[in-house]
C-alpha cells in the first residue's frame, strides 16, 4: 500500500479547466475569454518585437549562466525600481528602497508575505473582495469552480493562498458592488478603517483584477488617508504596469502617490502582461522605507526568506528587463508596443459597448463596460447565465462572469454581444 495513500486529489486549476473544456470544444464560433493573456486580433499569443530584439542581443552577447546574487540581477533591480517609482524619486536617491528580484508577481508577493508572517507576527492583511484568482460566486459561500465547500479550502484564489501558505492571517475588505457593477468605496473605506491598527492592505496598482474597477485619484487620496490614520502598510500588487493604459507612469500613480505622501510602501512588480514575458518568471518585490538603514536591513531578510526557498532567482528574463530599459530605442519601442496592446483592448471594449448598446432593446446601461480598466470586463452575468454563455453559446468564461478581452478580437464583439444581451435576459 501507497505511503501516499492518505492523499486526496486536488481540484483542477479553475483557468485551466476553462482552457481544457475550451479545447474540447468543436464549435468554430467558439471563444475563450478565460485566460489572462494578450493575444493578437487573429487570437493569437504575442511575443513583443522589443523582446525578440533584446533577445537576439543577448545571445550575441554570449553572456554565462552563473548563479545570480540572491537578490537577483542589479542592473534589473536598479530599472525595476526606476520603472515603479519614476527614476527621479528621492526615495531611489535616497537608497530608501529594498528591491529584491522575484519569480514574477506571484513569487514577489509570496517572498513579502513570508517577510510579514517572520517580523510582523499576527498583522493581518486585507484582501479585496473579490481578488485575483477569486471564481467564487460573490454572493455565495461555496466555490463554484473548485467545488470545495469550504471556501477557507478553496484553491482558487491566489491571493488568499499566497498568504495562507505563508501562514498570514488575512480578511476581506469590500470592493464590488453588483449593484452598480462598480466601486463600494463607502465599504471598502468602512472596512480599512475597522481593520487592526497596523494591518497590510493589500492593493491593485491599476486594473484590478478580476473587476477592471479602479479607484479614482480623488479615492486614492482618501484611501491613502484612512492607511495613513491607522497606521496600515499599503502593500501594492501591481501586475499590469503599462499594460492598462498603455503608460508605465500612468499606471503607476497610485503607487507614487503613496510614496510621494512619506509613506512606507510594499510594492510587488511583475513583467509578465506588460513585456508578455509570462514564462519567463520575472518581476521584483520593493519595500519603501522611511531610512537607507532600515532599507538595508529588509533587504538582507528577504534575501534570508529567499535564499532557502529557492536560492536565487533566473537571469533570462531579468536580462530582457534590463537591457530593454537601459536602451533608449529599446525602451521607445517597448513603450510603443505596450500602447499597441493596451489600444487593442481599448478598442474591443468599445466596440463590445457599441455592440451591447445598440443590440440591447431592454434600455440596460451597458457604461460599466467602458468604466472598467486593464485585460478584463466584469460582466455582471450570475453562474447561470455563465453557464448559458458556455452551453448555449461556446463563450470560454470563468464563472464570476469576468471576460479577458485580450482574448477577444474587433471581428467577434457582435457575437460576444448577442451571447451576452441572450444570458442577461
Ligand atoms: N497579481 C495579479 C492581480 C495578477 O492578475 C497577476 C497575473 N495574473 C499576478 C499578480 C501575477 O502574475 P505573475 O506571477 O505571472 O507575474
């Protein structure tokens, strides 16, 4: 008998089970908007001309595969940092800021979280609701795509399992509003300000991930406020830097404004939407402090943290990031084709706004579509009408009812439109 025969089966990944039923699938209408990756107009996946370029710049540079410091590539983690913080933020100059290089966005918040869970014993973080990774119906309990009944068990939702494994205890923070498929700023204030003195708050750079429901300036001033009052650390994912409007300073204002106010930031970066290097594993955790010394000090524990965990991080993508950034032309070009993409996006969310407007009979205000921000559209439709989307019409969704609209071309809106106008009614 099996030493593992206590061991049960794990429930399938919820993105690659959308994927998986996709494939099955032998409809030639058929769309898959569940995954969260840019593609092409032809649907295709995209490698980036900027990346192609750096690549074949790299190989005739015939550089070796020695280990990286623990703290990874410098030169990335000096670009990583200007990129995040602007390059003539005084807290750069200062040497305030501890930067580590991270197995992409996910490993950095794993990286941070294990650093809160050694030196901050207890502190809670606070997670939005819904977060990344999150398929639960939000007015259930349950997990519609994991099917555990427990959602403390859940294994969809990366966030909150980051944290969970790094053994954090979190809470939630309302976000979403069903009801204005839009902003609950009045909760989300509430529940900052009930937090435990001295909580993380954990928060979307820009393009939050699953809603595309960004706070607005005038709301990042108050929520800045209210962290500020309570003595909370601000503790920012932001995994869509560029990708969301198309500008890298844009994108990060939220971040800059926080730090422009003196405050103490955690900040985790990830290069995989915004240089498409998904596989890559590239990205950055930053810690914002008010001192060079206590800068230092964070920066030789989250060494500490990573050094056991995986020793040190890869060098290709870090490479691409830095040369990238360190060259002009390279740079121009990089931000042209992060425009490109974010303008591909933009303008399928238009055309599907056009498309359900002038469709739709029922006189529904379809504006929650252009309101929202980044790869995805929360469509507001309940786990039936996800299911009416999927059976009916072979539209690939996860089940909250988000749709990537990286993975929709201009030609298929009308289509998308009609699945849509068909479940809602
Ligand atoms: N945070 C959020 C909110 C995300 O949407 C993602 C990517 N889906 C990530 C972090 C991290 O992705 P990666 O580990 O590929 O950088």
């Amino acid at each position: 008998v099996s030493r593992f025969e206590g061991i049960t089966m794990a429930p399938p990944d919820p993105i690659l089970g959308v994927s998986e039923a996709f494939k099955a699938d032998n409809h030639e209408l058929k769309l898959n908007l569940g995954v969260g990756a840019y593609r092409t107009e032809e649907l295709q996946p995209y490698v980036l001309n900027v990346v192609k370029k750096a690549d074949k710049l790299l190989l005739e540079k015939g550089e070796n595969r020695e280990y990286l410091p623990i703290e990874g590539l410098a030169a990335f983690n000096k670009v990583t940092a200007q990129l995040l913080f602007g390059a003539d933020n005084p807290v750069i100059k200062q040497q305030r800021v501890a930067t580590v290089q991270g197995l992409s966005g996910t490993g950095s918040l794993r990286l941070a979280a294990a650093f809160i869970e050694r030196y901050f014993p207890g502190a809670k973080v606070l997670i939005s609701s819904p977060t990344w990774g999150e398929y639960r119906l939000l007015a259930e309990i349950s997990c519609e795509i994991c099917s555990m009944a427990s959602l403390p068990n859940c294994l969809a939702r990366n966030h909150k399992n980051i944290f969970n494994d790094a053994g954090v205890p979190w809470s939630e923070y309302r976000y979403y509003d069903p009801k204005t498929v839009g902003l609950d700023f009045e909760g989300m204030i509430a529940d900052i300000k009930a937090a435990p003195e001295g909580s993380f708050i954990l928060l979307h750079g820009c393009a939050h991930n699953p809603t595309g429901i960004d706070p607005t300036p005038e709301q990042w001033e108050i929520i800045a406020d209210v962290i500020q009052e309570k003595n909370h650390v601000p503790f920012f994912d932001i995994a869509y830097q560029g990708f969301a409007s198309g500008s890298l300073d844009a994108d990060a204002a939220s971040v800059r404004m926080f730090v422009a106010r003196g405050m103490e930031v955690i900040a985790a970066q990830s290069y995989s939407k915004n240089l498409g290097l998904y596989a890559e594993r590239i990205g950055a955790i930053n810690v914002v402090c008010s001192s060079p010394e206590a800068a230092a000090r964070v920066k030789s524990q989250l060494k500490r943290i990573a050094r056991p965990m995986y020793s040190n991080p890869p060098v290709h993508g870090a490479r691409i990031v830095a040369n990238i950034v360190g060259d002009s032309a390279l740079f121009n070009e990089w931000n042209a084709e992060m425009e490109m993409m974010a303008g591909r996006i933009k303008n399928v969310r238009h055309k599907l706004f056009d498309s359900l407007s002038s469709k739709d009979k029922s006189g529904k205000d379809w504006s929650f579509v252009l309101k929202q921000i980044g790869m995805f559209s929360f469509t507001g439709l309940n786990k039936a009408q996800c299911d009416n989307m999927t059976n009916k019409w072979h539209v690939y969704m996860t089940k909250d009812g988000r749709i990537s609209l990286a993975g929709l071309s201009l030609a298929k809106c009308e289509y998308l439109a009609d699945a849509i106008i068909d479940s809602y009614h």
